[in-house]
C-alpha cells in the first residue's frame, strides 16, 4: 500500500515506473495472503439461517494507532476488512498496475528535457524545462495508495483524509504542465468543486458523529471503559436479523431530544432516565424520529462521491481534466 520513493535525478528515473508495478504486484500478493490465510484476531461475525441456506458475513477490524482518545470522541488508524475489501483491493490493484504499465511509455518523453510548444515565453520562444517522469509517478503512486487507503480504511474519519488526498492528486495530475494557463485553469477547477462535494459528505459525517459518538465501521473496544462499543455496520442492523436495516437508537434518541428533556425533569435519576429512554426509543422509532437524520448523514456522504465521480451536477471538472497527461 505504501507509495514507492523513486530517484528525482534522470539516471533513475527509467526505474520508477518498474517500482510502482512492482508495488501493484506486491499489493495482490498481500490480498492473495489474507484471503487464504486470515488474521484470527478481530473477528465480527454474523451468521443467520434461511429457509435452508445459511449465509455468514466474516469481518476484520482493528487499529494500529490511536490518535485522540476521549469520553466522546476517538480518532485512530485502523482497518476493516470484508468480502467487498478484497474485492476492491483486486479491482485497484490490477487497474492501477495497468494504467502504470501504460504510463511508463507514454511519459517516456520525460524522462529527458522537454520543448513544451504550447507556452510561448515573453521573448517569443517556446519553454524548455526538465522532464518529470519521477514527479508524475510520484503523484500517480500517492493516488493510488490514497485509493487503497479508503478500501482499507477501518472508520469514516480514516476514509475523509484518504479522500481529500485523492482530491490533492488529482490536482497535482490536473496540472502537471502547469506552465499553460489551460491546465493549471483545470485543477483548479477540479479541486473547487470536489470541495463543494466534499462539504456535504463532511456534513454527512457530522450528522453520524453528533448521533451516533461513533465514526468506526466494526465493533472497537472503548479504551476509557474498555467495554466493546459497536460500530456502524452493527448499530443500522437491527438485532437478531442482519438483512435488515433500522435507524440507529443514537440517531433516534438525538432527533427525540425534547421528549427526552422531558423525561428528565420529570425523573432526575440518570440510571432510571437511560433506562425508560431506552424502552421508548423503539415507539420513538415507529413514529419515524431519526429517519429525516440517516437521510441527511445518507446523502451528504453521496454529495462526496457525486463530486468525486463526476455526476450531475458537479461533473463540470471532467472535461477540462484532459489537460492533464491521457493516463490520468
């Protein structure tokens, strides 16, 4: 997963391009590993029968470093590793290999120094620069490592980093021949409006935190009370049935703020409050409290892919995106 070094003098250039595969090759045989011979720690399974068939759904979680750790709030580096995981790991890996094989001799040109005739300088003439077959590969590698990183990543605060990197590339990518006014036009173009996309999946991860106090996909132990505080995946399926999808008991609570203020100054007792808030919360979520909050969570996360694939309307980007070099 790790973006390779490679030599920014031209001697090793011709190299750099050999690493990245090599590094794509690496990536399929870690995935190849792990489907064969799985961790045993940090197992989530969730196993239901039907009629004659039963279905398992196996999980991986864990953190390898804990950022912030609070009451409220805990920021860490982890990862979560499904069936879709690996499927996607398979899907980047191999395209990415592809598009660096590709890129090796298409930017092969820059590997010495370039006459770029469509920047005229103020004495007439046209630019000569240096090549840059080490920076392009450098940019490429950090966007497919960014990638990675959100098939890999074990919560959504993990995922927003990894796509603003995405973002970032895609700039660097953009404006490669930045010396032209159309290209360096272009990323700046692509970078403000993945932004808009990207304000609203903040807002969408907001909303999940503010009901939820969690950002985990799994199940993660609390490192305050050491109990097991479940994740999102676990917490929008309803007990007893995975198949199923409910809205959380965090979202419904915080969208029944007033009823539970209520509650309160009528019953001071904390514990005899959380427990007859929590008889209600299933009536609370028949009548639909919470649901208009999933929504929002739900379609500010959309926004940011929206941005990010360039569908209507934040698809203005695309077109303009051909200033860069044709592998980006």
């Amino acid at each position: 997963m790790l973006p390779q070094p490679v030599p920014s003098n031209h001697h090793g250039d011709g190299h750099a391009s050999v690493l990245n595969n090599d590094a794509g090759q690496s990536s399929g045989l870690v995935r190849r590993i792990a489907i064969h011979s799985p961790e045993q720690g940090g197992v989530e399974g969730h196993h239901s029968g039907g009629h004659e068939e039963q279905v398992s759904s196996v999980s991986y979680s864990g953190d390898w470093y804990t950022l912030y750790a609070s009451r409220s709030l805990r920021l860490s580096i982890g990862w979560y590793i499904d069936s879709l995981t690996v499927l996607m790991f398979v899907v980047v890996t191999f395209i990415a290999t592809c598009i660096h094989v590709y890129a090796a001799g298409y930017m092969h040109d820059e590997l010495h120094d370039v006459t770029d005739s469509e920047v005229q300088l103020a004495t007439g003439e046209q630019l000569h620069r240096e090549g840059r077959f080490h920076r392009f590969f450098q940019a490429l590698s950090l966007f497919c490592f960014s990638m990675l990183g959100i098939v890999i990543a074990g919560n959504l605060a993990m995922v927003f980093i990894f796509w603003e990197l995405v973002g970032i590339c895609s700039w660097f990518l953009i404006g490669f021949y930045f010396e032209r006014h159309s290209a360096s036009t272009a990323a700046n173009k692509a970078f403000i409006v993945n932004r808009v996309g990207d304000f609203g999946m903040l807002i969408g991860l907001m909303a999940l935190w503010g009901g939820l106090g969690t950002l985990h996909f799994g199940d993660s132990v609390s490192s305050t009370t050491g109990q097991v505080e479940p994740g999102l995946f676990e917490l929008v399926r309803p007990v007893g049935n995975h198949h199923e999808q409910q809205v959380p008991d965090g979202l419904v609570a915080f969208a029944a703020a007033d009823q539970i203020k209520k509650k309160a100054a009528a019953n001071p007792s904390r514990s005899a409050l959380r427990r007859e808030v929590a008889a209600a919360v299933p009536g609370w979520r028949e009548q639909g409290y919470g649901r208009w909050l999933l929504f929002v969570a739900g379609l500010g996360i959309f926004c940011g892919c929206v941005g990010k694939s360039a569908q209507v309307p934040l698809f203005v980007w695309l077109p303009d995106a051909m200033e860069g070099p044709t592998p980006v």
